[in-house]
C-alpha cells in the first residue's frame, strides 16, 4: 500500500479515501485539543473520518498502515482568510476575483461563484498542509464587499465545501474611504443597509409594489443581508482602531442576531476584555508590530497574547499588512506568536494555543465543526510533518483531506526538478527530461 | 601632494595654495584641478561608547560560513578583539554565559526602504520613487530618510546591524541608495555608515515601462527600457570621456579651472559607476532580462553588483556565479505580478548550490525584522530538493555577503578579529522560529537588549501615541 501510494504522489493525483481503514502509527500526534500530545500515537481514519486516536489504539485488521514515528501529525491547518481560488496573480487584473468597486452590487456579490480549484495557489498551499480555507472578497462598492465561501483544498471532492458562509464587511479608514470619506458616512450606510434589508425582509411584496422605491439598496444586496440580519451569516468586519472595534461591539445591542467577527484588530489588545465579554471572534497576524496608519498606531506583537489571555478565540490569518504573507507560512506566524511569550515583557502563546490558532480556532469560527482537531468522528483532514510543525524549517511530508492522500507537486516543484541540473544537453530545458 | 581641499561653487578645488609661500627654487606649484567630490554629504556616524565584553559557552555563526560551539568572543574598542575556542578575559570585562545560546555576526539587509517609505505609511512619507523621470540619478535615497521611521528600531530588534537604503523601482534608474546603521540620530548622516559606497538603484521589467507607459512616454515596453537605458550610459560614457580628458589637461597644466565641465549630478552618478566606485543594485525578476542587464553592463563598461528579487536567478545561477554577480532574494515571494509567476522556494538553495553569491533581502519593513526566519525557509526548501545546507553557511546569506554586496565585507560581515563588532546574541538557534534577538551590538556598543526597556528605542515619532512602551 505504501508504495502504491508513493507512486500516486508522484503522479500527482490524489488518493481516494481508501476501502480499508488507514492507520498512521507511531507518531506524536498533536490534537489542537488544548496542549494534549500523544507521544508514540496511533491516529486511524476510515471513510474519510477519524475512528480512533490514541497512544494505546490497536490497528483494525487489514487497514494500510503508515509509518510515523520520528513524525508529527497534526490537522490540516485552516486559513481562516485567504484569496485561495479567486486570485491568481495579484498585479494582472483579470485574474483577480477578489474586488469589485465598479459593480453595481455589492453584499450580494457571491464569491463562491469565481472559486477556482485548478489555482496553482491552491495546490502550493495544499502541499504546505493547507487543507481548507475561508475564501473572502477584498473591498466592494459599499462597505459590504460580498459573500465568502469556505473551500476544502483537497483533489478529487467538491472544493466550494460551503457556499456564502459570511459577508465581509470594511470599516475603519477603507471603510470610511468607500462609504464616502468619513467613519459616520459609513456607519451611517450600514445603518441604511441593514434598515432596508428589514423592511424588505418584513414585507417583500410591498418591496415589489414599489413601497421602498426610494431605497438606496439594491434588492439583491438587501436580500443577501437578511442572512446577516438573522445570524445565518457571520459578519466579518475588518477594523483595526480600538475605537472602531468598540463602536463594531455595540453592532449587538442595535442587531442583537448578528454575529460579528473581526479581522485585522491590531489595536484589540486596548478592549481586549470587552471583546471578550462580547463573545466576538478575533482574526489577526501575529506579526502586525508597526504603525502601519493612524488607525493601527498600537500595533504590537502582543496583541494575540493579550487577546487569548482575555478569554478571546483567536486565530491567527494570513492577512494582508505584512509583506509576502501566504497561508503557506501559518504554522510560521503561529510560531512566532509563541517565541514572543519568550521575550521580556511579551505576551504570546502555549504551542498548543498556537496550533490551534491555526487549526481549532478557525474551524470554529468558520463554523466547521467537524475540522480542525484530531478526534473521532472529525474529519480526516491531517498532515504529518518531518519536524516541529511550527517551525521553518519543517515540511509536511503527506496531507490527507477528507481521508484522501493528496498530490505533493506544484508547479514551483516543477520548475525547481527542471531547474536543479543547468548543464547543457541535447535538447532545451523546456523538454521533458 | 594636493593637501588642501577647497570647496568651490560645489566643487573640490585641489590646489596648492599655499605655494607662494615657499622657498625659491621650489618645484613649480602642481596645477589646479577641478574634481567632482565623492562625498561631499558624508557619515557623521559616531560609535555610542561599549564596554569590554566576553561571550562565553555560545555557539558562533561567523558570518563567513565558519561554526564554533562552546566558544569564546571578545568586544573590544568596537571591534572583534579576539574569537576562538578560548580567549583573553581582561579584568573589569562584562562577562555573558551564553551556553546553549547563540552568537552570530549582525544581520545585514541590502534592500531595504526604511525612511524612505516610513511608517505609518501615509502619502506624505511617500518618498521613494522620484516618479518623475525614468532616470533620476541625481537623486539620492538619504535625502528622504527619515531618521525617526519607527522601522528602524523593529529592525534592530530583528538582529539587524546594517541596511541598505535604496530608492523605489518606478525608475530605470532610481537614485543612489544608501548604507545605514539602524543607530537612530538626528540627520541621516548620523545614521550612516562611514565610508561605505553608494550604490546606484536600477530597474527592469514591469516597473517602469508600466509607470511611464501609463503616461504615454518612453519607456513602455521593455524594448524601451533597454533603449532609454542604453542611451544614458552611452551619454555617461561620454560625460565621462569629457572629464577624463579635462582631467588629464589639468594635471598637465594646460587646462584651466574654469575649462572643467559643466557637472550634471545625473550623469556624476553614472560616472561613479563607470569608475567602479558606485555599485550597481538591479532590480530585476526575470532570467532574460538579467542576461539583458549584463549585456547592456558588458556593452558600456560597467559592473552589476547585485540583482535584487532576482525571483528567477535558479534559472540562470551558472550564468551569475560566473559574472560574479549576487542575488538578493525573498525566501518564498512569487506569483503577486507576472514577472514574479515563475518564483520558488528553492531559489536562494539552487544560487547557493551552483557556487553563486546568495543574499537574504526584505524590501518589506516587516521582512527586515526576521531575515534569519526568511533564510531558514530557504534551508528548508533546499533540503527537500536534496541540497542540504549547514545553518552556518547559510548565515553567510544574511552577513558576509550582503557586506560584500555593498562593498563594506572587508569591515564589517563577519566575526574575525579586528572587523567591527557588529554582533547578535541570540536566545536559541537563530533558524528556529522560536529565537529572538537577546542583545545586538553595534561597533560593539549594546544598542538594544531585550531585557532592558532603557536599551529599547522609541522613535519620537510613538512618543505619546498609544502602544508606546508595549513590547512590539
């Protein structure tokens, strides 16, 4: 089985998740349930789905075993944000999917409809240990820039796994720029948004007589807020001033169903308590430390500490804001939330914390309930690694999703195998060797 | 001997003034020579006072490739005094035990726009691109440093002794870059770095021709990049053949002051390059057009001294070990632009592998806090393409060779005796994700320790705002 399934890996093509049960022995198994390592762990999945996880799990008769030992298995790490799928190359713009300012809709806007699983983005994070993905809109032509999805990054199953799983939503400075020019203009289109997105909602026919005709809202975007309005759909604000993160908390008291989370947040760590109190999620970057504009001016490396210490669910996204930033590079960023609890005065987190700000927390938040930690009848979605997961220096060595062995080739380890030996032969480097 | 130096109308007027004074029979006074000056802006860096200082138990990456464990350094006068498995200990000496510690040489970023484009990034600190022209050798990077970016003490907190200051890449030619210390002052020449050249910023590619094509002009295309570059160069050929000539007139005697020619501070840029005293740092993605870079060089008599991004040198790292030309490289940036479509991870470990000179750069504020981490990820994409590198040679990436690249490798870059002590205490293995810089010197003064908020810069800039004090 082992070979055979070697074999498939090289040839790029996933592995459907097998008759038999597989068992991955020997490993030491991180659950992202709290800090529980497992050293020595068996890890069986069947199905597609965990059946037994443990230090002492007998291997089912006649399932595939793995070799793990000297590895570390984990879940696959979840991009709570990303442009995975609707972006391909970020200075060529007919390849971006992510924004829209020239439509004339704007909460309506369904990302999941640009959704791409043949993106070569994709398959460079999948062999990173990527396994899914929130897929979010990037700015619109109102403060709601649309409806995200969440995609399973595995070959083989369907990769829009849930379809208008949020709205996104700007405030702060870009959504003050958006709204008009100023924070009240766009509290104020929020405030008009949602009012008519009620009135249509409580009386859809009168809407249809033309009762609302001097709505500022298209009908569409209207509709696509009713799921906001009701809790149906999280909404995902991006605010990084404690102030606009404040005001974003008193969202509840006039919405009381609504379900905001929040991303960017580098000045969280001034209302760390209250956001907790709120109950509302925090999607940030570990390494936001600048004072990138007037509204981050607090940034600081201790944020995620702060936020985790105050009782806030954290997750730690690839966000924008710090150069080259991929999901490729999360366990890194989760890395470096724990080394600064090492530094004098730092505040950061537990490695356990910091896998699942990568792993359990996002799965949460994203509303996956059945991903993001290792134990039964949670989804086989696991990568072992070739050392400390959090770490640069090391490199999964097989993902599976949904069960299913995934590919370990990209494009960029094509052109490295075409590019490894310069020498001059025969014929150009452009033909097969 | 020309001993007196006078600045005349901008201009350094070697002369012997004083001749008239001496005895007869003297030899004829030597002419007056006009000389365009080489730095006429110069460092007013001084070295903040340091205290002997031995490091004891820690394992050393020299920077030169070199690994000691359990080893032995002293800080003495600014400078390395003294590396080894054992070395001198003069009383009164501050004494660090740093077993199961590691001590490398400082970390050095030769592409950096600290200043330039400070924090917090608003228009007004826009000052990289003097998107003007597609040539503006005139204009130099120092000029729009702002010394209290909030950068710089990230920087230094990152492990990082030197940084290289460079333009923006709208331009073909960019201006002169600049080589910093991250020592926060007053002006910018208290942060520079004494003696070290000045560069010159050039780019190919998208940049450009996207820039002035956007507005209808030359250059739009990269055929017109190449054309509007070749015809400067020819232009600076010919600028200098002029003073070469005025200058062999003067020395002679049969030219006059006023016989010098007009200085154009554009083309006295392009002359330091031709002379080979100001180093060429190319911005440039793609293969091809680095082989166009190097014929253009070869064409009109001037060296690159490093292609930076160089997102595509895998491809052509034979080509560049053979010139002798390095690359500055992200770890992992690719795909953002199509010119960076076809970047891999294993580029840094493919250069390094074929014998080609390998650097480390940021081009990112945030990037210059953790170069160490962005040379770890490259170690391990090598690995897994079976080109195991050991940690030490990989820190020549971030030390010795970005010295090099900047022409300051013969002072500082590395750990040997009499080089500038320019050092990193680190608090594990500095590849590992979990390692922070504890202690940074600078010409062997403590500018930063992470356990003493009064060896902690703020930049007036925080001073007041909210977050000042948080360990960032």
């Amino acid at each position: 089985m082992k070979r055979l399934l070697a074999a498939m890996l090289l040839a790029g093509a996933a592995v459907p998740a097998a008759a038999a049960p597989t068992a991955i022995i020997g490993a030491t198994i991180l659950t992202a349930r709290g800090e529980t390592v497992i050293v020595g762990g068996t890890l069986v999945f069947d199905n597609g789905r965990i059946i037994a996880v443990g230090s002492q799990v007998p291997v089912p008769a006649g399932a595939a075993v793995i070799d793990g030992k000297g590895r570390i298995l984990t879940p696959g790490i979840i991009a709570a944000a990303s442009d995975l799928g609707i972006a391909e190359v970020t200075g060529v713009r007919e390849t971006n999917d992510d924004s829209a300012r020239q439509s004339a809709f704007s909460a309506a806007l369904d990302l999941s409809t640009a959704v791409n699983p043949r993106s070569l983005h994709i398959a460079i994070s999948r062999m990173a240990g990527v396994t899914r993905a929130a897929v979010l809109p990037d700015g619109g032509s109102s403060i709601f820039a649309g409806q995200g999805a969440v995609i399973s990054l595995g070959v083989g199953g369907p990769t829009v796994v849930r379809a208008r799983a949020m709205q996104y939503m700007e405030m702060g400075e870009t959504g003050a720029r958006i709204a008009g020019g100023s924070r009240p203009a766009a509290w104020a289109q929020l405030a008009n948004m949602l009012a008519e997105a009620q009135r249509l909602a409580a009386n859809p026919a009168g809407f249809a007589r033309g009762q609302d005709s001097g709505a500022l809202a298209k009908r569409l975007d209207m509709e696509a807020l009713a799921h906001v309005l009701d809790g149906r759909q999280a909404l995902f604000i991006h605010a990084d001033r404690a102030s606009d993160i404040s005001e974003v908390l008193r969202l509840k008291a006039r919405y009381p169903a609504i379900r905001p989370v929040l991303l960017g947040a580098r000045e969280a760590w001034l209302v760390a308590g209250d956001i907790a109190r709120a109950g509302v999620p925090v999607i940030t970057h570990s390494l936001y430390d600048l004072p990138d504009d007037f509204e981050s001016l607090a940034s600081t490396r201790n944020n995620i500490g702060h936020l985790q210490a105050a009782g806030v669910i954290v997750a730690i996204g690839p966000l924008g804001g710090v150069g080259g930033t991929t999901p490729v590079n999360l366990p890194g960023y989760a890395g470096n939330a724990v080394a600064q609890a090492s530094v004098p005065g730092g505040k950061g987190l537990t490695r356990g914390q910091a896998l699942a700000a990568i792993t359990a927390n996002p799965a949460r938040i994203l509303g996956l309930a059945d991903t993001g930690t290792l134990e039964v009848g949670k989804r086989a979605d696991l990568v072992l690694w070739d050392g400390d997961p959090l770490e640069l220096t090391s490199i999964p060595v097989a993902v599976w999703i949904d069960g299913a062995a995934q590919p370990m080739t990209s494009r960029q380890t094509e052109l490295a195998n075409r590019y490894k030996a310069l020498g001059r032969t025969d014929l150009p480097l452009q033909y097969p060797r | 001997m020309r001993a007196v130096l006078l600045g005349v109308a901008g201009l350094v007027l070697a002369a012997s003034a004083f001749a008239k004074d001496k005895p007869k029979g003297a030899p004829p006074p030597p002419p007056e020579v006009v000389r365009p000056p080489k730095d006429p802006w110069p460092s007013q860096y001084k070295p903040y006072p340091g205290q002997v200082t031995v490091i004891r138990g820690a394992t050393i990456y020299d920077g030169a490739g070199g690994r000691l464990d359990n080893a032995m350094v002293r800080l003495e006068g600014g400078k390395v005094a003294e590396i080894g498995a054992s070395v001198a200990v003069p009383a009164g000496a501050r004494i660090i035990e740093a077993a199961g510690k590691y001590v490398t040489a400082g970390i050095i970023d030769i592409h950096s726009h600290l200043g330039v484009y400070a924090s917090p990034g608003v228009e007004a600190h826009s000052d990289g691109n003097e998107a003007t022209s597609p040539a503006r050798p005139e204009a130099w990077a120092e000029h729009s440093v702002w010394p209290q970016d909030p950068g710089f003490s990230r920087a230094l907190a990152g492990g990082v002794t030197a940084l290289h200051v460079l333009p923006g890449s709208a331009n073909l030619f960019g201006g002169r870059g600049v080589t910093l210390k991250p020592v926060y002052g007053r002006s910018v020449q208290e942060m520079k770095f004494p003696g070290a050249p000045y560069s010159l910023k050039m780019a190919c590619g998208e940049n450009p021709k996207r820039v002035y094509g956007g507005r209808n002009q030359l250059p739009a295309t990269r055929m017109g990049n190449i054309a509007f570059a070749r015809q400067l160069w020819s232009d600076a050929v010919i600028y200098k053949r002029r003073w070469d000539d005025y200058t062999r007139r003067a020395e002679a005697g049969t030219a006059k002051p006023t016989d010098a020619p007009r200085r154009e501070l554009a083309l006295d840029t392009l002359m330091g390059v031709l002379d080979g005293e100001i180093l060429v740092q190319n911005h440039c993605y793609r293969a091809d057009e680095m082989t166009n870079v190097i014929s253009m060089a070869r064409e009109f008599g001037y060296k690159v001294t490093a292609f930076h991004h160089a997102v595509e040198s895998y491809k052509i790292a034979d080509m560049l070990k053979a010139e002798g030309i390095c690359s500055a490289m992200w770890a992992d940036w690719y795909g953002f632009k199509m010119e960076s479509f076809d970047g891999i991870r294993e580029n840094i470990a493919l250069v390094n592998a074929a014998g080609a000179c390998a650097i480390v750069h940021s081009d990112d504020e945030n990037g210059i806090q953790r170069l160490n981490q962005e040379a770890a990820k490259a170690m391990a994409a090598g690995r897994r393409l079976g080109l195991p590198i050991a940690p030490e040679l990989a820190w020549t990436w971030l030390s010795l060779n970005p010295a090099k690249g900047l022409g300051i490798g013969d002072r500082t870059g590395s750990l040997e005796a009499g080089k500038a002590a320019d050092v990193v205490l680190w608090s594990a293995e500095p590849f590992s994700v979990y390692a922070r810089p504890m202690q940074v010197w600078i010409d062997g003064a403590l500018m930063y320790d992470w356990g003493d908020p009064k060896r902690r810069p703020t930049a007036d800039f925080e001073l007041g705002l909210p977050g000042v004090g948080e360990v960032k």
